[in-house]
C-alpha cells in the first residue's frame, strides 16, 4: 500500500526502525508551520533550531534512499497546518494508508487519533522508541499513593534496568548523592573550552524574516551552536563525557556571571528532539565512569543519570497521568503579569539581569537558573502561571510542553499543589548569594528585607509565605520558615509587605 508516514519536529530518530529499510511505497512527510511557530512567542535560536535539525533529518533520509516531502515555512504547498497538509499529500499522492508515531504532546495526540477517525484510508500510530518508560508506567508505579515521589521511582528504574546497580544494591552504598551536587563555583577548576558547531541558519533567518514570524530573544549571527545532526550530538555528548562529567555533579546548581554553561553538557535539544537516545546518554558516561574511575567519582555520574533515568522520565510520566487538567491548574490562585524584564532583560537585581540575558542571547539557561532565579521570582511575585508556562516554553530551545510544563507549573510554580514539588521551590537572597556571586555587584543589599536599598527576592519571599499562610502553613516542609516568620516584628514585616507590594505592582522599576 502507498504510505505516508509523519515525523514530528520533535521525531527525529535516524534508529528508529522506521528507517531500517528503504521502500518506493513509503513516502515520509516533515512541515515546519505557522501552526507551530505562532501558538507563542518562540525565541528565534529556538525557531532555527529546531527547523534546522529537521532539514537536516530531512536530508539524512533521503541520503538514504527513503522519499521524502518537506514544507518548509515558505513553501507554495505549506498549507501551515498539520492536518490540513496531511489532507493535501493523501490527496495530492493518492496515499493508500497513513501512519504516525505517537507524539509527547496531549492535545496533539488528541488531534491525530481525531483525524485518523475521519480518515477513509487504514491509519497506525507506532511508539517513538525514544523513552526508557511507557506512557503509563508511572501512573502503573504509584497507583493507590497519595504522593508521587520521583526519587522512590527512580530507584524502581535502577533496579529495573540494572543501572548503577551491585548485587540489588545502589553502586557506591547511596542511591542519591544530590547533597554532594551543591557546591558554589569559585574558580576551583578550569571550565575547558566549549564545542561549537557554527551550524549555518541564514537561509532559515531569511525564510522566518519573510514570512513575517514574530520571535523572541537574539540571534547569534547568521549561526547556531545546537547540535543538528546525529554525529554533532554524539561530539557533544562525548566532549561532556570526556571534559565536563569530572565536575558535573558538583557544580551542577552552580551559577556565575563569568560563565554560561559551567560543567553542563547541553544535549538537552538534542534529547529531547530525539536527535540523541537517553540510553546512548548513559551508557555513555558510565563508560567514561569506569574508564577513569580515579578521576571520575560516583557522585558526578550519579547526578547525571538521576537527571536523564530518574527526572526527565519521572517528568513525561507525570505529564500523562495529569494531562489534560495539567494543563491549567492554579492552586495557588496566581494572576499576576509577568514583568516586562522578562522579555528585555533590563532589571537592576543582577541575577534576574544575568538569568534572563542569558536566555535571550542563548536560548538556554541551566535547571537552576530558570528554578531559582527566574522561577523564583515569578512565584514570589505570584504570577498568572499561564504566562510563567508561555514564556519558559517559548524562550528555551529545549522547551517542549511535556518536560516544560511540569517543570514550571509544577517544580518551579508549585501550582499543581504539590503534586510534583513536596513544597514551593522559594529562597530569599541567601540561597543566590549561597549558590553564585550574583550578590557581589549588584545594586541591591541581599541582606536587607525592606529598606529602599533591599533585595526584592527578601521583600516578596517573607510577603509570600504570609500571603500563603493557609495553604502551605501545614506543609511539614515549611515549619521552619514559619517558625522564623513568626519572630519578624509586626511593625518589620508590615515594613515588608509594602515594599512587596510595590515591587509586584511595579516590577519593571527594579
């Protein structure tokens, strides 16, 4: 039967057993359209990105014998929806059968499985063969509890699959070494010289310029330094093994002003666009672990495998048990707008200013950047998480809504309830000046909570846990915080409460 077959952005497997052989009667589709790139304000690195891989994919198909039809974002044919040139090829090629892997977002899901119901040819939908769990698994796993705790389903995934695994018991006597992974950066080690692939994007910046697409963010020149291809994720997982996995652990919540990425490995787009196999991550800095154990300890590779085996897989299974209501739970009641800065970076606290440009020049920012500092302030200054969902989702390459959503609305937002985050991911100024030198130069005091000179992060943070007394007050976690609340004055905290006032009323003025 003559076939269409789909590939998402997001899909782009070369392993895939799709492609294990070539067939006349099989023709494959990619589009890049205005469906995709108008729903929100994408940054433009994101935009070239992500079309850039898929022309990429597109040619290494066809490299490989395989047809292949393309739309790109200008394209006569792009009718710029999905379904609408889905509709167009079937006709256009008298396509006898259409298929499709299942895709990671819900609502698209959704629509796929609606339009094969109207479709008068046999459809199939196959899985991605990307994750290392099922769609439902984690819902299989905590099925009775009333928590849904990500380290109890990590250790089912060690053992599971036999990963850093001894005999049934954790590698090195310890399942978690997260307590080791929160040292601050002070120049101790030398961050080696990052791998750059200057990946020509011109001609996409030109087609985005010509159809008019509206972007965030900033271009770096007529380039990219994303990974596109297979081989260019294997180099740059291979360089993190090689140079950066020594000290990934310890560094990991790191923050400097001096340095974009640290000991990170920024595979993140090329994971999550399938370009790169989550297994291919880990065994890959196992080997590299057993390879230099003298100079490698557990604790760096631990804290890599918990992110990709334990965090990334915990955060998909979450998003399907929840989805769609997911998707639009506040708890907390939050509506405020996201300030401004967000989208300009112009702010005088310094590590909102170094965050967020950061995320404008880059489109990348580390997990603890967008937790703890970004994230941090949206929540504090309790805000609708609506737009706190569109803006994370828009400006990172990484971003797609599975793994973003519950991130933001959950980790980061605690507007789940707490179904993800035990308790709200907050700090004063202490934990940034604890975990960077953002504090250093900054126009701000980080020890003062309300003079006119005072860090906002002090103000909002002791307004916040007042203002949520009700709710989190109960919360076992948060007992000595509001042991330490009840010691503030009332005349101080009253002194407090207005400056917070006038910080989340006026935001951009700080």
């Amino acid at each position: 039967m003559k076939t269409l077959r789909l590939i998402l952005g997001d899909q782009l497997n070369i392993d895939h057993s799709w492609f294990d052989h070539q067939e006349e009667n099989i023709i494959y589709c990619l589009f890049e359209t205005r469906q995709d790139t108008d729903f929100i304000r994408h940054h433009i690195q994101k935009l070239c990105a992500f079309f850039g891989a898929m022309r990429q994919f597109a040619d290494e198909l066809r490299s490989r014998g395989h047809r292949v039809f393309y739309f790109k974002i200008n394209d006569i044919e792009n009718r710029q929806t999905l379904t609408d040139n889905l509709n167009h090829l079937i006709e256009a090629l008298e396509i006898e059968k259409f298929e499709y892997l299942f895709p990671d977002k819900f609502g698209l899901d959704k629509r796929l499985k609606a339009f094969c119901d109207y479709l008068s040819i046999p459809s199939r939908a196959s899985d991605t063969e990307h994750f290392i769990t099922e769609r439902r698994e984690l819902k299989d796993f905590f099925d009775g509890k009333k928590q849904f705790i990500m380290e109890s389903f990590y250790r089912h995934l060690r053992k599971k699959h036999d990963i850093l695994m001894e005999a049934g018991q954790p590698e090195g006597g310890l399942w978690n070494y997260d307590k080791s992974n929160r040292k601050k950066w002070k120049s101790h080690h030398t961050v080696p010289v990052e791998i750059s692939f200057n990946n020509d994007v011109s001609e996409i910046l030109a087609d985005l310029k010509d159809a008019d697409v509206i972007t965030m963010g900033r271009p770096k020149g007529q380039t990219i330094d994303y990974p596109l291809t297979r081989s260019q994720a294997i180099d740059q997982l291979d360089y993190f093994c090689e140079h950066l996995l020594v000290h990934f652990g310890d560094y990991q919540d790191a923050m400097h002003t001096g340095e974009v990425n640290l000991f990170h490995s920024r595979i993140s787009f090329a994971l999550n666009t399938k370009i790169l196999d989550p297994r291919t991550c880990i065994n890959s800095a196992l080997k590299a672990f057993r390879t230099h154990r003298e100079t490698i300890s557990i604790s760096q590779l631990e804290g890599f495998v918990r992110q990709i085996l334990g965090w990334r897989e915990y955060m998909r299974g979450m998003y399907w048990m929840f989805m769609p209501n997911y998707k639009t739970t506040n708890e907390l009641g939050h509506h405020n707008t996201l300030p401004n800065f967000y989208w300009t970076g112009k702010t005088k606290m310094n590590c909102m200013s170094h965050a967020i440009n950061n995320s404008l020049d880059n489109a990348y920012a580390h997990h603890i950047q967008r937790l703890m500092i970004t994230g941090n302030f949206a929540l504090l200054n309790q805000t609708d998480p609506d737009q706190v969902d569109a803006w994370y989702l828009g400006i990172y390459a990484d971003a797609l809504e599975w793994v973003q959503i519950t991130n933001t609305r959950g980790m980061s937002q605690f507007a789940d309830g707490g179904k993800i985050a035990t308790k709200p991911y907050i700090s004063a100024a202490n934990y940034i000046n604890k975990m960077s030198n953002y504090c250093g130069d900054c126009n701000y005091n980080n020890k003062e909570r309300h003079t006119d000179n005072a860090c906002p992060f002090n103000s909002l943070y002791w307004n916040f846990l007042d203002d949520k007394r009700e709710k989190l007050a109960s919360n076992r976690r948060m007992g000595m915080v509001y042991k330490l609340l009840d010691r503030i004055p009332k005349t101080e905290l009253e002194k407090i409460k207005d400056r917070a006032y006038q910080i989340i009323m006026n935001p951009d003025d700080y």
